[in-house]
C-alpha cells in the first residue's frame, strides 16, 4: 500500500500580521477578461493569474473570473452582473486605441454616466507622446476617454491610464501594463487577512484520501481544502493543500491530515 508523509510546510502568502486582528470576512473581487483575441485562442490570459496571486496577498478574494468577446451587450451585462454580485470588480483589455476598443464606453453605459476626452487624462498622454515625439492623434485620444465621476488608475509604462467607477476597476490587457496598473490599485484598497496555506505531500492516490479528506473539510468547514494528484516514478501521490485566515485552524487541521495519514 502507498504509505509516507514526505512534506509538510507553512506558505504564508501575506506579510501582515493578523494575529489580534478579530478575523472578518475578507472583501470579495470577480474578474473580467474582455477580449476576442482571448476567446479565439490567439493570446494567453496571464493577467488572473498575477491578480489571483496580488489578490491573496492582499486578503481580497478573488472568486469568479469571466471571459467576454468584444461585444458591447456582453460586456455591460457582465460589469452590471459582477458589480453587484461582488465588492470589486477588474476588468482587463479594450482601453486602447483602436475601434475595438469599447471597454470604456461600455463601463459608462452599465453605470448610465456619460463619458468624454478628460482633460487630466489628456494632459497625461499628451506630455508622454510629446516626450517621445510622437503626434497625438485622434486614435491615440480615444485612450482619455473616462466615464464621468471616475477615478483615474496610474499607467506608470505606457501612461495611458485605467479607472475606477463604483467598484468597477479597468484596466489595460497588456500584462506588464496591467500588473503596473494593478499595483497603482492595490495601494488605494482596503484588503483583509491574508490567505495562509500549509500544503501535506502524502504517497497515497486521491482515491485513499478522498474518503477521510472529504470528513475533515466538514468539520474544518472555515477553511478550504483542495486534494490534487501527482504521479512520480510509477507512485501516484496527492498534494493536500489547506487554506485560510486563521493559523490556529489550520495547525489544527494539519495536526489532523499528519494523524490520519502519517506513519
């Protein structure tokens, strides 16, 4: 029989301490991928993956993500959607210059705000383009285009900025504009406790752990608990992974999973 505990470790993905912090329910976020070069298979989405991850550090947690085409009564039923279902909502792609580019409008639609050429945004790219020469074309000025009552979100590489309307927050598709542009965001959140994770390495298929694994959950049923299998030199083993807030729990949970499937 696969027997064997071979690793058992604390990630800790957060730097606060949350010791004497009384442990509330962490805000809740959903992401929007807005793209038909997404959807078609031409381009890989890496953006959810560094918001999942900046997300977690931050103690917000991300729950549903939705991929729409560039269509203009998919993407405002799935911000109004989102934006009540959710206290924050990211949107990534189609703030460019080109005509496909309607995530703006869109976002002024699902809140029923006008949108227009702002001048701080403006002014934004206007310096940027004058620093490399580069004309200011009509094109280039759809990119300053905000919604009326929105908050500008810094685009530190290519200046054209993102924002924020409600809990509505867009940004850029390009992954190293969209991570600046998260980064610009998370300084102006309010997270709550970071995600803890401690992970159990046992050489036991799922099908022996999924049984005593599933009896656990419940009773640890404030904490999350992902199985996931891996094969090695012929041996099928399974990773545990246990996540949440409180590091008293999941000591608690862990010191369980050594017992049931320790030596």
């Amino acid at each position: 029989m696969e027997r064997g505990l071979y690793v058992n470790h604390l990630e800790a993905q957060g730097a606060r301490d949350t010791k004497e912090v009384p442990h509330m329910p962490n805000p809740t976020a959903a992401m929007l991928v807005i793209g038909d070069e997404i959807l078609s298979g031409r381009t890989r989405d890496s953006n959810m993956h560094h918001l999942a991850q900046e997300f977690t550090r931050h103690g917000i947690d991300l729950r549903e993500v939705r991929m729409v085409s560039d269509d203009r009564a998919a993407i405002v039923a799935a911000v109004n959607a989102l934006r009540h279902g959710f206290d924050h909502v990211v949107t990534s792609g189609g703030i460019g210059p080109t005509h496909d580019d309607i995530t703006a409008p869109c976002v002024a639609e699902a809140f029923g705000v006008p949108i227009s050429v702002r001048e701080d945004a403006r002014a934004i790219l206007q310096a940027h383009y004058d620093r490399s020469g580069t004309e200011m074309n009509e094109a280039r000025l759809r990119m300053a285009r905000i919604p009326d009552g929105a908050t500008l979100i810094d685009n530190p590489i290519s200046a054209a900025p993102g924002f924020s309307l409600g809990n509505v927050h867009v940004m850029a598709g390009v992954p190293q504009i969209f991570e600046a542009m998260v980064a610009s965001l998370l300084s102006t959140l309010v997270g709550g406790a970071p995600l803890l994770s401690q992970t159990l390495r046992v050489q036991r298929g799922e099908g022996m752990v999924a049984e005593p694994l599933g009896a656990l959950a419940e009773e640890f049923s404030d904490l999350q608990f992902g199985s996931y299998p891996f094969q090695k030199d012929g041996a099928f083993g399974t990773n545990v992974v246990v996540r949440g807030t409180d590091a008293g729990r999941l000591d608690a949970a862990m010191t369980r999973l050594n017992a049931l499937f320790g030596d």
